[in-house]
C-alpha cells in the first residue's frame, strides 16, 4: 500500500516588495556615491574645475576663443567628450553661483549636466515679466503682500536671483554670503519684509 502526501507550496522568497527593496537600497548606495564623485570633481583640485581651467586658458590663447584639434591633441585632452569639457568650461567660469546653487540646493546634483539644466531652468523661471523694479533691485514675483506669497518662490530661486543681481551689478559675491550670514545668524537683526516696492 502507498500513501500519498500532498506538496506544501512554499511561497517565492524573492517577492516583488523585496526585489523593490533591494533595488531601493542599491539606488541610495549609487546616487551616495555619484554625489561623493561629484563632490570631489568639483572642488577646486577636482577634475572638472581643473579641466575647465585649462580650457579656460587655451580659449584665451587661441584667436577667436576657439580650441583648436590640434591644441587638444597636443596638451593630451582631445579624447575627452567635448560635451564633458564644454560642460567643465562651464563650471569653471561659473564656478561661484554653480557652487551657491547646489549647495543651496535640497538633494544635491550628481553631474554637471543636471547642474546646469537646474541652473538655467531657475534663471528662466526669474526671467518673467517686470523682474527690475525702478529701483533696479531685482524682485522675485513683484511685490508681495501680507500671506499671498506665490508658491513658486523657494529657496533656490531666491540664491539664482541673488546671484543674477550680484553678478549684473558686479558686486563681490563673498561679501553678499557674509552679509546674509551675518543677518541670519545675528539675535538683534529685526528682518523685515519690505511691501509695495515700486
């Protein structure tokens, strides 16, 4: 006489919710390390300040601003992507407000393409209508008035509009940070909000 014993079905172990799980866990790991690589890229002995340097100074050397093949050939950088190096370019001869944005920035970026696409969406955000007062202050949203604040103000647009006026009045841009530190960190400072600004 045989007995027969049913099969106990036992459930996957790799189940979707761990799959999304792990995968989550791999993501945060990458994009830690892409900002980790950013990070070290972009300081100021970092690959792509120091390229960007260098195409700085061969663009003032060459007529007309216009890098040569040959050049690059010749100072070793011709098989690096030109997008690459118009992007550390870029960077460097924007190193200041490129820096003030992402670190003013909530997540941080992990590539100077990113940097730089959030740079210009945030200066076409500021370029609306009547953005300079008579005054020739420049002014997020016009003027604002008790609680009607308009939700596209934050705080990246603010450092973009700082930089674009400390830039276009050619006003040393460490100074503008020290000052806003001060008035930030200081106890006796009242802030006020300035209204109706004409």
């Amino acid at each position: 006489m045989t007995t027969s014993k049913a099969l106990t079905v036992i459930p996957a172990i790799d189940t979707l919710e761990s799959e999304g799980l792990a995968l989550a866990k791999m993501y945060k790991k990458e994009q830690a390390s892409l900002k980790r690589k950013f990070k070290q890229s972009t300081a100021l002995d970092g690959f792509d300040y120091r390229l960007g340097k260098l195409l700085n100074t061969l663009s003032a050397e060459a007529e007309g601003g216009k890098i040569k093949s040959k050049r690059l050939a010749e100072v070793g950088i011709a098989n690096i992507d030109k997008r690459r190096r118009a992007e550390a370019l870029w960077f460097y001869r924007n190193y200041d407000e490129a820096t003030a944005f992402n670190k003013a920035s909530k997540k941080g970026f992990t590539s100077l393409t990113a940097l730089q696409s959030a740079m210009k969406k945030a200066t076409k955000s500021n370029d609306g209508p009547s953005t300079e007062g008579d005054d020739g202050f420049v002014k997020i949203h016009g003027n604002i008035e008790g609680d009607n604040i308009p939700s596209s103000v934050n705080a990246e647009i603010i450092v973009a509009n700082v930089l674009a006026t400390a830039k276009k009045y050619n006003v040393d841009l460490q100074l503008v940070v020290e000052m806003l530190i001060d008035n930030a960190t200081s106890t006796e400072v009242d802030v006020t909000e300035e209204r109706n600004v004409a």
